[in-house]
C-alpha cells in the first residue's frame, strides 16, 4: 500500500471521510459546549469544579473520536476496551446529579461519532430543556424555602423571644430539630425559613444576633441539597 492509498478517505483505516471525521469532531465540540453550559448554569451547592465542566466538553468529543476508531469492527472494539482499562479515575464524583451529565456526554459524543447528527441535536436539545425545566421550578425539592437559620438559644428564656422577628420578616418558618450542645444551658436550634421579598437577609441576621439569648447565628442557603 503506497502513499496515495493511505490517504485516500476509500481504503483509509477509518469508515470515515475527512470531511465528515471533521464535522463529527465538530458537532461533538459544539454540543459539549452546551451541555457544560447547561450544567454551570443549573449546578447548584459548593461543589462546583471547572474541571469537572471542561471534562464534560472533552468527554464529548474524545468519545466522538472512539467512536470513529471503532467504526464497525469488533476487533477494534475489544481491543480498545482493553487499552482503556488500565486508566484509573479516582476522582470521586460529589453530586450525583454530575453523574447524568457525565453519561449525557458519552451519549452525545457516539451520536456525533457515528454521524447521528439529529440525534445527537435533538437529544441535547431535549434532555438540556428538561434539566432547564426541573431547574427553574425546583423539583424534587423537600423544603420550599429559601435558607436554614442556625443558632444556640439559651434555655433560660422562657419565651421564644426570636419569634416576633420571624414573623417580621418571614412569610414562612417551620423548626427543623433541637440538639443539645456542650453547655447545659444552650441547645441549638435549626428552623427552615422563607424570607419575605422586600426582606434582606442581612438584616434579619442583624436582628437576630441582637436578641438576648441568641448566639452564633448563622444563614445558609437551602436552594440546594443540606446537611442538617
């Protein structure tokens, strides 16, 4: 086999052309971009990582890429599998949610791989509005609220004198737990809460801080998944 052989996109070792290896790469590069987009703009919590956003992209396409290598051999196939198995992810994924991402690459990158140009779109397009869905509307939610307010309560008040301000300020509040603390004197209190709208939380912390009785009070968000 000379030269002109081994470039010529009929008798190349890939069942693709050139121009449809590049439009393959291409498709998967930019619909990688979407679905990371997706996920920067619905991931909710503390454990965001950009790597893990830009692993997304290069996923997409470097499946796209397999795909094309594979073609239709079987022999390929195995072979492959092989080669890959002695590479070793340790890196433990924190979200379960990143979980679907990760497989929503994969599977976008063989559709482009394998020229399913349509499927790769609308599959993308599909799954991306659903998770756009889900996201604007909070489902799957426990708490339809806005945060968790935490702070140390002495027991030597008779009356819960933090309640007035709740009422102040929150169109709803429900109490999460009690827990006892190292002081016998304290214990601390965990309650889920809406802030009204015109309400900023800077001053219903202020306020809070300022009762007698209340200590290390602490706001956090709740629009996500928390540990109580």
């Amino acid at each position: 086999m000379d030269l002109s052989e081994l470039t010529n996109p009929q008798v190349n070792l890939f069942a693709y052309s050139y121009t449809e290896i590049m439009l393959n790469l291409l498709v998967a590069a930019a619909l990688g971009f979407l679905v990371s987009f997706i996920y920067r703009a619905t991931h909710r919590g503390l454990s965001y990582s950009q790597s893990f956003t830009l692993t997304i992209l290069f996923v997409t396409v470097i499946v796209a890429m397999v795909m094309m290598v594979i073609g239709g051999s079987l022999a390929r196939a195995f072979a492959l599998v092989g080669a890959l198995s002695i590479i070793r992810f340790r890196t433990v994924i924190k979200d379960t949610k990143d979980t679907a991402y990760v497989f929503l690459a994969l599977a976008v990158g063989m559709a482009a791989g394998t020229s399913n140009y349509f499927l790769a779109f609308v599959g993308t397009l599909m799954i991306g509005g659903l998770i756009l869905l889900v996201n604007a509307y909070n489902y799957g939610a426990l708490f339809k609220s806005d945060f968790v307010v935490r702070f140390l309560y002495s027991r030597e008040e008779g009356q819960a004198s933090y309640l007035p301000i709740f009422e102040r300020y929150a169109r709803a509040s429900n109490m999460l737990h009690v827990e006892p603390t190292g002081d016998p004197a304290m214990v601390r209190m965990t309650y889920d809460i809406s802030l009204k709208d015109d309400v900023k939380p800077a001053d219903f912390v202020s306020e809070l801080d300022a009762v007698d009785g209340l200590q290390e009070v602490v706001l956090i968000a709740s629009k996500s998944d928390v540990d109580y």
